[in-house]
C-alpha cells in the first residue's frame, strides 16, 4: 500500500512539472535565462562610431576662399579619421584681437595659424615639430622664418610669401621701360613714364590713406637698406645698437618720390582700392604691395597685364630680393591635451596634395619642398627671379611689437609735409628704444 502511494505521488509531481514546462511564466527570473550576446557586446562594423572621440580646437587668421579651402580639407580629415572632430574657426580681423586674449589667459587653441609671429609671438606656445615626417622638406626660403638656431620646427608652412612691388606690364612696354632691380633705375623709369605720358601716367601709386601701404614700403626697403648688403647692420638691429641716422635715406626718398612727381597727389587720401583701379586702367606704373593687389586690379580689369617684380636694392652692388615670410601655417599648442590628434592633424595637411591646394589658392610658392604649385599668371615671374634672395619680412625679425605703427605714421608725416625726413629717424628711433624695452 505504501508502495503506491508512493508511485501514485511520484506521478502526480511528474505531470505537474510538465505542466509548468508547457506555460509561460509570468515573470521569468534574470538568473535562469543569460542574456545574448549581441545585446551587452554589438560585434563592431565599418560604420561604427568609435567608442571615444576626441575634438580639437582650430584656429585660422585667413579669410575668404582660402579659409573656405582649410575648411574643406578639415572636413575630409574628419572623415578619414572619425575618432577625432574639428572646431573650426576663422574669425577674420579679429584674429589677432582673440589670440591675444588666449595668450593672456594661457588658453590656447590646439591648433592655430601664425600669421608671421612664429618665432617672435607664438614660440614659447609652440609645440616643437621637428621629429614630423615633412620637417626635413621644409623649403630653404622659408625655414629661417619657422625654425632656430636648436633646430626647433615651430610651424608647418604650408606655403610661403615671395612678395615685391606689382606693375602694369603694358604701360612698361608702352613707354619701353624694363624692370627696374635698383632705386635709380626705378627713379628713372619713372622719369621716362612721367615725361613720355606728358604726366598722365602716375609712376609710383600709394594709397596712404589706409596707413599700411606706408609701413609697406618702409618694410620692403629697409631690408634693402640694412640686411641685404655686404656687409650689413643685422647684429645691430638684433642686440638693439643699430645707428638710426642711417635710416633716415628712407624717409628722404619717400619724399623724392612725392617732390619729383612720381607719387600719385593724392597719396594721403588715396586707399588701397584706388590703387589696385589705378594699375588696371593704366593710370600707374607702380604699386609698392605684392602679387595680392594683382587680384584686386583684375575685379576692375579682367585683362590687366600684372607682373611682380622683386624689392629693387640700395646699396651699391647689392642685388634686388623678394620679401618673405609665413602665410598660411599651422602650429601645436605645447600644453594641448590632445597633442597626439592635434600633431596628426598638422602632418595631414601636411600631405603633398594639400600643400599644393593651399599654395595654389594664393598663387605662391609652397613651403615644402619639391611641391609643384601652378602660380598661374605669376609663374613667369617666380622663374624669372628663382635665383634671387627672399628675406622675411623686416618688421617681424628686426623690430618690436607695435612699431609697424610708427613707421606708417612717421611716413605719411612726412609725405603730408608736417616733419622732416630728419625728424622723421627721431621719432622711429625714440619708439624703437622704448617699444624694444617694453618687451
């Protein structure tokens, strides 16, 4: 009997637990079912989104299509490289303002453009990039201007300025004047211009009324003055004993330029844009820029004839050179928390494809060697002058911040009559001591 009902229960509890087995239960137990694998661990494909990604900060001082270009690059090196995202920025004229503040504060971009200050401004901010696979490529015009004297590599220079005064080819062939590679040459093609064109063509057009044109041309010759020549007045400038008396020729021909008829009347009221009009109709000569006021001339003219010719010289046996320096860069900020992305960003741009790009959008040499960059209707005129000498710009290297100023104030002084060229050497000398001394 016990033997049953023993049998009788164990058949009971088999036909309840295969009823259980047949239901659904009501709230199944997290223990007794593990979870899938795809739901705690998605096997990775190609669109995946990378598990960290990390932005930089980027900062440009160009404007217009050549910041529009920087921009479509960074746009394609965030697609090839989705682990790190770009803050792109190009603030135009307040570039310098922002830089300043962010240099106060110690606050700076990962990556940024210095406009010519690499070394001067922005070094002690720079990371040092001389192990980067292109820093053996630097070009040998540019390397003074972002390298020193330990071999520190402060920037990557896309391209690089080679800039001299800008003419009107025809009017040089109309009055059969050639080039002029020395200040009496110039001086005398324009009084062959002035007489032949009965005075209707203006040698030598300024517009002074934007100031910079003025610091322009004290800029292009006083490397022509001071550096150029053998021997020259480099260590003194540098160690801050250069005899300013000797500065005073340039005044003195800026004023020749005026009194003999060369200079347009207006030079004090003219702007920049007058300038660039003046040279596409025909009306000048000359424009003491660079190949960037060709541009401008063709919006008035889309067939003026513009050709670039290099900074004529001075000094008895010298030859004429080219102004040179930073154009397009970028740099690493040194205390970057991202260094690592910031430095593959750089050398990204730093591929031939994108050099040329960017040199050619300025229609100047790259700042890479053995990068070709078709300069377009300016080539002719870089090949011509291959050979000579290109010097940074004076300004950035040889004086102190805030005396750009000076000299443009200073010359329109003295093209407006109010001191003498004389006066003119005391007043820059005066600021140059106390400007050096405020640094």
């Amino acid at each position: 009997m016990n033997i049953m009902k023993r049998i009788t229960a164990l058949l009971s509890l088999v036909i309840i637990l295969s009823l259980a087995a047949c239901a659904s239960p009501a709230t199944p137990v997290p223990q007794a079912v593990a979870p899938t694998q795809p739901e705690t661990q998605p096997e990775a494909t190609e669109a995946s989104v990378p598990a960290e990604v990390v932005t930089i900060s980027v900062m440009t001082n160009r404007v217009g299509t050549q910041a529009e270009l920087l921009e479509q690059i960074v746009r394609k090196f965030e697609a090839e490289n989705p682990e790190i995202k770009v803050d792109f920025s190009a603030p135009g004229a307040d570039y310098e303002k922002l830089m300043k503040i962010k240099m106060a504060a110690n606050d700076m971009p990962d990556v940024f453009s210095t406009h010519g200050w690499a070394k001067i401004r922005y070094g002690e901010f720079l990371l040092d990039l001389k192990e980067q696979p292109w820093a053996a490529q630097l070009d040998s015009a540019i390397k003074p201007a972002v390298t020193d004297e330990t071999g520190m590599v402060y920037v990557l220079p896309m391209d690089q300025e080679k800039t001299g005064p800008a003419f009107n080819a025809d009017v040089l062939n109309e009055y059969d004047v050639e080039v002029p590679l020395t200040w009496a040459d110039l001086m005398a093609a324009c009084e062959t211009i002035k007489t032949k064109s009965d005075g209707q063509v203006t040698c030598v057009h300024m517009g002074g009324a934007d100031s910079w044109p003025v610091g322009q041309y004290y800029d292009f010759f006083s490397t022509a003055l001071a550096i150029s020549p053998t021997p020259n007045d480099e260590k003194a400038l540098l160690d801050g004993t250069y005899d300013w008396t000797k500065y005073t020729v340039l005044s003195q021909n800026l004023l020749d330029l005026k009194t003999n008829g060369y200079l347009n009347t207006d030079a004090l009221t003219a702007k920049y844009t007058d300038s660039a009009a003046a040279l596409a109709e025909g009306k000048a000569a000359f424009g003491l820029y660079g190949p960037f006021i060709c541009e401008e001339a063709l919006k008035t003219n889309p067939d003026f004839n513009c050709g670039v010719m290099p900074i004529p010289s001075l000094a008895e046996g010298d030859q004429p050179t080219f102004a040179g320096g930073e154009l397009t860069t970028w740099g690493v900020w040194k205390d970057s928390k991202h260094a690592d992305a910031a430095i593959k960003f750089v050398n990204y741009f730093a591929q031939q494809e994108n050099v040329k790009a960017v040199a050619e959008s300025n229609k100047v040499p790259a700042g890479l060697a053995g990068v070709k960059v078709d300069a377009g209707y300016l080539t002719q005129y870089y090949t011509q002058y291959a050979d000579l000498r290109t010097f940074t710009y004076f300004d950035r290297i040889y004086l102190p911040n805030g005396m750009w100023d000076v000299l443009c104030k200073n010359g329109q002084d003295v093209l407006a009559g109010g001191i003498t060229p004389e006066q003119a050497t005391e007043n820059i000398a005066k600021e140059y001591a106390r400007l050096l001394a405020s640094q």
